[in-house]
C-alpha cells in the first residue's frame, strides 16, 4: 500500500521519494499558514516533522485551518495535528513541541533538519526563529499573511540577508517595548492578529513547500526564488512578484553559523557544575563561564504582597509571571550565565527546562566555544540524535 500511495508522485521523471522519505523539516506555528505547510508535507510523505505550537485550538481556526475538526476545540494544536497526521499520512514521523519555541527549540534540532518553515504571526517569535536557525546554519522559508495578501522570504545568512536586516527601525522599538513595557507587552498578547481567508493560507503555504522541495533535489534543480529574496502574493488583484531582499550592514542581530565543538562531551543530564568544571579544564581557565542561549528565571519578588519563590527554570524573559497569591505581576530574578556559585548550578539542563540539543557557550581565557547538550548515553553506551537525515553534514 506504501507504493500504490505515492505511485502518481513517482511518474514525475525528477521525483525521488527516498529523498523526501528521509527529509526532515521543522515547522513552527500550526495556524492557517502552518496546517497548509503541514497538510502538503503531509501528502508529499516528508519522512519526519517537527512542530513547535504553544497554543491550542479555537472555533474561529476552524474556518482556515484543513487538519482541525470541532472535537479539537480546546486541545493544544500540536495534539490535534499529530491525530490529524495519523489519520492523513501515517507514514510520516510526527515530533511536537508543546512550547514557546524560545524554549522549546534547540539549535542541534535545527541544525539537523534540511529546512525549517516558518508560519509565524508575531515579530518576535519570527526573530528568534531567524536567530536560532542563521546559527544553526538552516534555509529558513518564511512566510506571512494579511487578508488579501502574502508572502515568503529565503534566509540563509551569513551572507545573504537576515529576517532582522528587513526590520524597519519601528519594528525594532516595538521588540524593544516588547520586553521592557508591561503595557505595550499586554497589548501586544491580547491583539487578535489580522484576520486572514483560508485560500491566501493555501496559497502561501503550498509556494513555501514548493520552495521545501526545491531545496531538498537542489543538485538537480534551480532555486526559482533564491536565498535572499520574497515572492508576495496579491491575491485582491491576482498577482504575484519576487524581490531582492537588502542585507542591512548594521544589523544589530545578523546570525552567524556555527559548528560545536566535540569534546568535551556534554550531556544534558549531567549538572551544570560538572559541565562547567570540564569546560574549565579545556579552556585552562579556572573562571570560565557557561554563557546561556537563554535566561534562567533564577526567582521572582511580588511588589503587591511581598511572596518570593525560586524557579530555576529557562524563562524566554519577557513573558510576565504573576504571584499565584495575589494576581500581580512579579519582578523576575533573570540570570544567563553559570559560573558554578548557584545552588541550582547543581542541577542539569534538563532540569532547568533547556531544550534538547541546546547550544551552548564556555567562555574562558578569552576564548569562546560552543558545544551541544547531547542526549544522554542510552544502554549500548551511545547518544540518542535528533531526527533528521541520517549522515548529513555537520552530524
């Protein structure tokens, strides 16, 4: 039955489907734009994906968004997208990451897949998807939507443009609001979003898998929007259009990529503390640190009754936490280095809510590494690995 499933796919005279059995592809966001990605990848048989969605599902996704059903009301999106892949393709390996994707994701997971497909709605989560997958080094298809039009963009920097390069200097000083102002920030989480028709999603998404595919066989095909470009959509006058996208030589946030180092090996089950003293003993530095690809939310202090509690728990650091006692917004205790002086230092990544595959920075004698937190050691003695092609580059 396999065979016979993708048995008109294989008439096509360029199409392997070995190839695109053994793709792997992240996908965060599962909102309109994000089941048209999924349903495609979905169809074409792409061997794994990753899905990364915090939310859950609403009646009004129900009218743009093809893998949903109403009995889904409620549940988080990812679950409803795993019941949905089963029933659609079982063929394929379903990953899902039920979090902030400034959490939930780590670069090795990024690193390893062959293209991460992002359908955002938020400027934010957009940036820390281009920071995380520039270093990661991994094309990156972004794509966005209003309610007559859309479009995709092709990042892969260095040396082309970033998604920060196409930032205006507004945009930059609402992400600064965002993590500084409470009242810009509450705003900014309530806001609805613009409302969007299924058929610019469709649109949208199907071009974003087409350009997936095209950089899967890209040794026996051109790149028909190449790195560094955007093909918009103008669906209220049938139209579309491709445009070079600047690289801003002043880029506050340009990403570089970057390969970890091996040794020492450093698992995300060991304690901070026994990483720290191995990295100390490589870098011959007594007062070296581990530098945090995110902030620890080491406690909080409520200013309206005074309640203090420790946490010790990766924080993406502008989400607000509020005192469970009286409804007030804390004042967050934020850390993004380990230097081995902390009681919680004695803990492991794991358990200080660092994603699997985490990058991370030992910097000492005026010298900066990074390394990877693998998975621990399984019974045969060797490291669990991300999903993801096997033998690719970088593994």
């Amino acid at each position: 039955m396999t065979g016979d499933r993708y048995a008109r796919l294989a008439d096509i005279e360029w199409w392997d489907q070995d190839e695109v059995r053994g793709a792997h592809a992240v996908v965060a966001g599962a909102g309109a734009l994000g089941n048209e990605v999924l349903k495609n990848l979905l169809l074409l048989g792409w061997g794994t994906i990753t899905v990364v969605d915090l939310d859950r599902v609403e009646a009004g996704n129900l009218s743009r968004s093809v893998l949903y059903r109403p009995s889904d009301v409620g549940a988080p999106k990812v679950d409803a997208v795993v019941r949905a892949a089963g029933e659609l393709n079982p063929d394929c390996r379903i990953d899902v990451i039920a979090d902030d994707l400034r959490v939930g994701l780590g670069a090795g997971l990024l690193h390893r897949a062959d293209v991460v497909l992002g359908c955002l709605d938020n400027v934010t989560a957009r940036v820390a998807l281009g920071q995380l997958a520039g270093q990661a080094g991994v094309l990156l298809i972004d794509g966005g939507l209003t309610t007559w039009e859309g479009a995709l963009r092709l990042y892969l920097p260095p040396d082309g443009p970033c998604y920060v390069c196409g930032l205006t200097d507004d945009d930059l000083r609402d992400l600064t609001l965002r993590h500084s102002c409470l009242a810009y920030r509450v705003r900014a989480e309530s806001a609805r979003g613009i409302p969007t028709t299924p058929t610019v999603a469709a649109t949208v998404g199907a071009a974003m898998v087409q350009q997936a595919m095209r950089w899967l066989s890209r040794d026996r095909h051109d790149m028909t929007v190449p790195i560094g470009h955007e093909l918009r959509f103008d669906l209220a006058y049938d139209r579309f259009w491709q445009v070079g996208i600047p690289v801003n030589p002043d880029c506050p946030l340009h990403p570089t990529p970057v390969l970890p180092a091996a040794t020492p090996v450093s698992s995300g089950a060991d304690r901070w503390v026994d990483i720290l003293d191995r990295w100390r003993a490589a870098l011959a530095d007594g007062e070296a640190v581990l530098r945090l690809p995110l902030p620890v939310l080491r406690g909080w202090t409520c200013p309206g009754c005074g309640r203090q509690d420790a946490v010790h728990r990766a924080h993406p650091g502008d989400r607000p936490e509020r005192c469970p006692a009286c409804a007030a917004e804390v004042a967050l205790d934020l850390v993004d280095q380990i230097d081995g002086t902390q009681q919680w230092h004695r803990l492991s990544p794991y358990a200080t809510g660092f994603p699997r595959w985490s990058w991370v920075e030992a910097y000492g004698g005026g010298e900066a590494r990074v390394f990877e937190l693998a998975e621990p050691a399984g019974p045969d003695g060797a490291a669990a690995a991300p999903p993801g092609r096997a033998g690719k580059d970088g593994d």
